[in-house]
C-alpha cells in the first residue's frame, strides 16, 4: 500500500469514526428530547386529568345542589298543600258549626265590624232562612243603637256575612277573614303541622 493509499484510508476511518461520533451523539440527542417530551407530556397529561377531576367534581357538587334544590321545593310544595288543606279545613269547620255556635260568632263578627249600626246584612241562603233574623237579632243587643237589619240572601256566600251600607260592602265572609289572616297565620299552622324536629 503506497503512501496515498495509507493517507487516503487514513481519512476515510477519520471520517468513519466522526460519522459514528456524530450519530451517536444525534441520538443521544434524539433520546435526550424524546425523554424531555415525554415528561412534558406526562406533566400535561397529569395537569390535565387533575383539572379534569376537579371539574368531575364541581360539576357533581352542583349537580348534589341542585339535586338539593329540587328536594326542597318538592318538600316545600308538599307542606304548602298541606297547609293549604289545613286552611280549607278550618273554613268547612267554621261553615259546619252547629247553630247554638254560630249565632253568636255571627252576631260578635257583624257588631265587630258594623260601621255605623244600621248596615243591612247578608247571609247565605240556608243561614239567612235557618237562623237569619236571630243572628241581626242578637248583633244588635251587642251594638249600642243596633239597628241593623236583615237582607236578602246571597248565594255567593258560604259561611259568614256581607254588612251593606249603601254601595259599600263589608266582606266579613269566613273565607275572606281567613285569606285575611292567613299570612299572619301561616307560620304558627307550619309549626303545628311540622314540629321542627320533622321539618327538612
């Protein structure tokens, strides 16, 4: 081997070996940045499931509240009717009094209310035949010139009175005194109906 062949073989093992160098740090390199983006993708994988878990969990809380929610007003709604009954009750109660009980709770209620004592009052057409003239009859004892008098009856009634004075009227009707006092009411018949310890 002459002296150009030894140099020639000379720099082509050189640049062999610079090319085996190269590669080996490419890939070092290579595995370098894939190690680096799959940490990084690992890091994002983690963000994003725990931002994922986070959001699970927010959106089952809300769905717990208004699940809550719904229970409430379904619960609220329950006990409304039921006191709703309860009002209704107490107005057939009142509408079913006996008469020994309902004169004078007519005659009080009338002789509360009348104005001027000379109103002319309405009842219902049973009560008006039944007991009318006694029920003006006994609310006069109780006003001091009571000179109310009898009127005709009023289908539109179905338990308490009207007091007339001229284009006036006076609704002393059982279900209008209890839409009257029903908010004021209310609260204490909730108490009675659901005692706290039952109450949601």
């Amino acid at each position: 081997m002459n002296g150009i062949e030894k140099i020639t073989e000379r720099i082509a093992q050189d640049a062999q070996a610079e090319i085996q160098e190269r590669l080996t740090q490419a890939q070092a390199e290579a595995d370098q940045i894939l190690a680096d983006c799959e940490a990084k993708a690992e890091r994002i994988r983690g963000r994003i499931l725990e931002a994922g878990q986070q959001e699970l969990q927010a959106h089952r809380a809300r769905l717990h509240s208004m699940d809550d929610l719904d229970q409430r007003k379904a619960m609220l709604a329950a006990k409304q009717d039921v006191i709703d009954e309860a009002f209704a009750a107490a107005l057939d109660r009142l509408c079913a009094l006996p008469e020994g009980e309902l004169i004078p709770l007519l005659a009080r209620l009338i002789a509360a209310n009348a104005q001027k004592g000379d109103e002319v009052v309405l009842l219902s057409p049973d009560q008006r035949t039944a007991f009318g003239q006694k029920v003006v009859d006994e609310a006069n004892q109780r006003l001091p010139a009571g000179r109310l008098t009898l009127g005709p009856a009023d289908p539109d009634i179905h338990g308490g009175c009207i007091l007339r004075q001229g284009a006036v009227d006076i609704n002393c009707t059982f279900a209008m005194l209890i839409r009257q006092r029903r908010a004021q009411l209310s609260g204490q018949v909730a108490q009675i109906l659901f005692p706290p310890a039952q109450q949601a």
